[in-house]
C-alpha cells in the first residue's frame, strides 16, 4: 500500500552533444519533465518525454505540465494506491495525453517497486539481466558522415543500425550503407515522412534487406500501413501509429505491421506498455523498445521494460554518452554499453539509479510541488 505524501514536477533542459534531425525536424537542446512521488520515505521518479513541439506527438513539455498538474496529480489527492495499473483507472476521464500519464505513472511504478523491495525490472516481469542495444542515427548532411558515424557506432559494439530516412534521404543513403556493410542488421525510419502515393519507391527499399521499415506512413494511420505492408517484403514497424494496447489489437487484425516499437510515453505508461507486449506476445509478434533521447532516468526505465521477453529485437536504448556529456548525467551509474553490444539492467532496488539531485537542481528550469 502507497499512501502517496508528496509530488515534484520538474521541467528540465539538457544540451544534447550533437543535434539529433529527423524527417519532422531538428533539436539541439532537450526539454522534458521529471516527476518524483514520495510514500513512506521513498522516492520514486518519472519521465515525461513530451518534448518543446508537437512534432513528434501532439503533446508538449507545456501540454503535459498543464495535464499533470491541474488533473492528474490532483486525482491522487489522498488516495492510497495497492498497484501503479490504479492510476490509469483514476485517470480515465482524461482523454489522450499519454506522455504525460506515463511521467508520473512511471514514478509510480518505481515507487512501488521500492516499496516491495524489488528491482523494476522484477516487478514488472521482467527476465533479462542485459538488453540488446541498438542506435538510432539522426539525418547527417551528407552519405560520408553517415557511413563513418555507422563505422564508429559499429565498433563500439551497437547490435543494429537505424537510419532515419525521409523522401530524398533514402534510397541513395542505403545504397551506400549496403555497399560498404553488406552483413549489418539495418532498419530505416520515416517518422511519417511518406503517403501511399509513394508506395513504388517504398517498394525498392525491399532489397535493401531491412530488418523492418518504422512507420512509414502517416503519425494515425492504421489503414494505409496495412496496404503497404500487403506490397513490402520489408516487415513494417509502427511506432507514432500505435497509441495503445487499442491501437495494437487494430494494426495486428488489419495487418498494418508484423513488429511494433513499444515506448511507454507513447502509450501512457508502463502498465499499458506491458498490456501491448502481452498482446504481441500472445500473437508472436516481435516488439523492442524504442527511445525518445531520454535522460538517465527514462533510460532506466527504458532498460527494465526491455527486460520482459518479448523484447526479442535491439532496442534504442544506447550508453548515456551517445547523447549527453558525462558532467550533464542526472543518474549513477550512468549506462555503459558492454563489449557484447548490451546494457546491463541495473542492480538495486527500483529504477537502481541513483538520481544526482544537484545535477537535476542545475538543469531544472521551473518546479513545482504539491503535499497530499
Ligand atoms: O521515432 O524513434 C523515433 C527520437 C525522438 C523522437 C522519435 C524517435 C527518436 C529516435 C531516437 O529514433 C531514439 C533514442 O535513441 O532515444
Ligand atoms: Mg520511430
């Protein structure tokens, strides 16, 4: 039992080390909010991805705060919580918002976890000590950088590499990268960038041999996907499509994908991650974790996600050092990638970092408290 005594909400910005582009556009700084829960002399923590433009989602840093703070924290007012899936419930009135739900539901989940004196990890099912990572490279200004920053992700020992495409940005791109690493488990995400009117050029990705296409079609659709997917050899991959264990059972019914990118932001939380991963699971489709440039403590909730075993594929979940400088760091340890191109879960209790309070005090921008 959790009798909640105080919230924290936090927006934060950290200078990325290198700006990250996609087909929706480019970001050098990264904004998002950071939640912590009390009960009972602990703390639990959050992260809502939602980041400065509704690009990505229609959520925003500013979107969330508002969510969080006017209805979601003041539905826990008083309230005592047996399990972290109790907050879903209590938050039904408030239609979509996901990212703003899984922030604190995160912290809740943590909190939970530490009161019944379990990793994370364990408490959510999980059965992996490490996971497999892979790394999502951002659109470069041209093929040569591309092909170095692949060489380099290579050597350090990333499973998978993923390419971030866009109409014009494709298939010369690939050309290369299959001219030099013939071998390598390559997959491309459009984040949207294409409409079915492209379905023949989309179509030539096929021999490219792609380990899956990510969302190639619009940030909603369901239906095109499935009318894509009929014409690929190339698995499909829907990451913005899938809002939901709703969402899910639809794009598996119609066809609209043969894998899915699980990330608890996008989906509401980690209740409603996991409720997805049952489902695909049941349906023996392969799901991984994707990522959203998340600071350490996103991060470790990432890696005790992808600890469940329907994670069968490398997930975006890469060191702390491909996106921030070890100074900006808000956990320890920080994540390391291994010699065998894992990450290995924490052990501890909970998330099993330790968050670095005056780092996140140093990077803070605004805060908030409340005491139920
Ligand atoms: O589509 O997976 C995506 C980052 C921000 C928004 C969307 C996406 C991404 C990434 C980066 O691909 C994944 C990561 O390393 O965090
Ligand atoms: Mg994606």
């Amino acid at each position: 039992m959790m009798k909640l005594s105080q919230i924290s909400l936090r927006e934060i910005e950290l200078l990325l080390l290198r700006p990250f582009e996609t087909s929706f556009g480019r970001e050098q700084r990264r904004r998002a909010l950071i939640i912590s829960v009390e009960a009972e002399g602990l703390r639990g923590w959050g992260e809502c991805v939602a980041g400065s433009d509704p690009w990505y989602s229609y959520e925003t840093t500013r979107t969330a705060w508002h969510i969080i703070a006017d209805y979601l924290i003041p539905a826990l007012q008083g309230v005592s919580l047996e399990h972290p899936d109790e907050a879903w419930a209590r938050w039904r009135r408030v239609r979509g918002h996901p990212m703003a739900k899984a922030g604190l539901e995160q912290a809740l989940w943590d909190l939970y976890a530490k009161s019944h004196r379990i990793s994370l990890s364990q408490a959510l099912g999980g059965d992996k000590t490490q996971v497999e990572s892979g790394i999502s490279i951002g659109i470069q200004s041209d093929i040569p950088t591309t092909l170095k920053l692949i060489e380099r992700s290579l050597s350090q020992g990333y499973r998978r590499i993923k390419l971030k495409i866009r109409p014009g940005w494709d298939i010369q791109l690939l050309e290369a990268v299959r001219a030099d690493f013939s071998k390598i488990r390559l997959t491309a995400d459009a984040n949207a960038a294409y409409t079915l009117a492209d379905a023949a050029r989309l179509e030539e990705l096929d021999r490219f041999d792609l380990l899956m296409l990510e969302q190639p079609l619009g940030y909603d659709d369901l239906l095109d996907h499935a009318d894509l997917q009929r014409r690929l050899k190339t698995p499909i991959c829907l990451d913005e499509s899938i809002k939901g264990p709703a969402d899910a059972r639809r794009a598996l019914e119609l066809g609209s994908c043969r894998i899915i990118n699980i990330k608890s932001g996008r989906v509401g939380g980690l209740s409603q991650a996991k409720a997805i991963h049952d489902l695909c699971r049941a349906q023996n489709i392969p799901v991984w974790c994707g990522g959203m440039l998340e600071t350490g403590i996103g991060r470790a909730h990432n890696l005790a996600l992808a600890s469940l075993p329907g994670f069968s594929l490398p997930n975006d979940i890469s060191a702390s050092a491909r996106y921030y400088s070890p100074e900006l760091e808000l956990v320890e340890p920080r994540f390391e990638l291994n010699a065998n191109g894992t990450i290995s879960l924490p052990d501890g209790l909970g998330l099993g970092v330790r968050v670095l309070e005056e780092r996140l005090e140093r990077a803070t921008l605004k805060r908030q408290d409340w005491q139920l």
